[in-house]
C-alpha cells in the first residue's frame, strides 16, 4: 500500500513515448532524403501498440508541425524550411521537458551572485525571498550549431548543499536537483513573452541588439508550493518554437 504521504509519480501514457521516440528521429533526420515515413501499421508493429495509441502520437507530432497526414496520401515529414528551421519543443508535461533537453546540447557554468535579480522576482508571483545560486549555459542542437537559448538557472538556499553536487555538463538541472536534494516537482510555471534582446542577450545569441526573443520564466515548486528552481531562458525568434497539446476533460 502506497504511503499517503508520497505522491505517485504519474506514467507518461505509450501515445506520448512514442511520439517522442518518432519526434527525436525526425529531428535527427532519419526520414530525410525521401526516405518513406512508416505506416500505421507498420508503427503498430514497430512498438506494439494498438492503431489508436499510433494516431494520438502522430496527432501530436502533426500538432506540432512536423509531419503532414492527408487521408490517400499517408504521412509525410515537413521539410525543415517548413518548420521555419527551429527546434520545436512540446509544451505538455516535465516528460516532455526532458526530451527537449536530450535534443539539445548545453554546458552551465556559476554566476557570482546570491540575489535573484529584481526584474526576474518581478515576473513571477511567487515567494522568491532568500539567497538564490545562479548558474547560466547556453543551449546548441550541435556543438557547432548555432545557440538556441542562453538559460539563466537559480537555485535557492533550501536546497544547501546539493547545488555543489551539480553536474554543469549533463544539462539537466532541474532532473539532477530532484535526485541530489531529495525533492519532488509538485508544479511547474512558465511565462512566455516575446521581448527585444538587450545587448548582452543579443551577443550571446549572435543577434542584434532589439532583435526579437522569447523569453521563458520557468518556476519549479516542491509539493508544497515552495518555488526552490527558476529558469529564465531566452530564445531567438527564428530558432525555436513551442507546441502545446491540451487534453481537454470529458
């Protein structure tokens, strides 16, 4: 019998696993080249699943823009001038933020700094009182690929001494502080906004100054409702886009 105190960590439904595993080799160019994407029957097959867990998955992927279905024609991959020649990252759940993560490529390093900066307490409607570790890194598809983000991490104190025990080249952070401090995500906030970059936004992106960015303001909050992670990431206009699937209740 499940402790009452512990919350049960939901399961990623199939439909979700694999539209991630079709969504990474699509972005990893498995179907470039005219190369036929599979039916779905033969997905059916592939992952064992039934006809309908298939078309959920490849609702989201086409959701998403990433692949084109027209009944007699069958599914086809979007060209990557199609998608604009951004990232596309799903926006429904922390399963999918680690998938994001594994599409992408970043190393953090620690800012000198124990305060939250004023204009990020700002944005976000939550106790942010106490000393915050900062780190910041900034986010390639490749090493040689140009950034698609520069992510400002701060951690705060109640985390103590597992902020030291980061790896600042795994990428990961949100999922390695989970493990390190013993904590569990009760919520996850975000707040988007499209922004002009201020210049030493622009120098780390290769953008001009006032080119346009998204920004996004991530809060990680424990069970209890206490924010211990916020993620400030700011991404160029032509180089990343979100899609989001909302299940709505019947």
């Amino acid at each position: 019998m499940a402790n009452a105190a512990t919350p049960l960590k939901k399961k990623t439904p199939r439909y979700m696993q694999v539209a991630g595993e079709l969504r990474e080799a699509i972005i990893g160019g498995r179907y470039e080249n005219g190369q036929p994407f599979p039916t779905e029957t033969a997905l059916c097959r592939e992952y064992d699943v039934s006809r309908f867990t298939v078309r959920e998955a490849l609702k989201r992927l086409e959701m998403e823009g990433l692949i084109s279905r027209r009944r007699g024609s069958g599914t086809t991959v979007q060209p990557a001038s199609a998608r604009g020649g951004a990232l596309h990252q799903p926006l429904s759940n922390v399963g999918e933020l680690l998938q994001y993560a594994r599409d992408s490529e970043v190393v953090y390093k620690e800012i000198t700094n124990d305060t939250l900066p004023a204009e990020v307490a700002e944005q976000i409607g939550e106790d942010t009182k106490g000393n915050w570790r900062s780190f910041r890194g900034t986010r390639r598809q490749a090493a040689d690929a140009p950034p698609i983000a520069v992510t400002d991490a701060y951690f705060h104190e109640s985390l103590g001494g597992a902020v030291d025990q980061l790896d600042l080249a795994a990428g990961t952070l949100f999922s390695q502080i989970e493990q390190l401090a013993g904590v569990t995500i009760g919520r996850v906030t975000q707040d988007i906004q499209a922004i002009a970059a201020d210049v030493e936004t622009a120098d780390v992106l290769g953008l001009e100054k006032g080119s346009p960015v998204l920004r996004i303001i991530r809060c990680y909050l424990d069970p209890a409702g206490k924010v211990y992670e916020i993620s400030v990431s700011h991404h160029p206009g032509d180089r990343f886009a979100y899609a989001m699937h909302i299940d709505l209740d019947s």
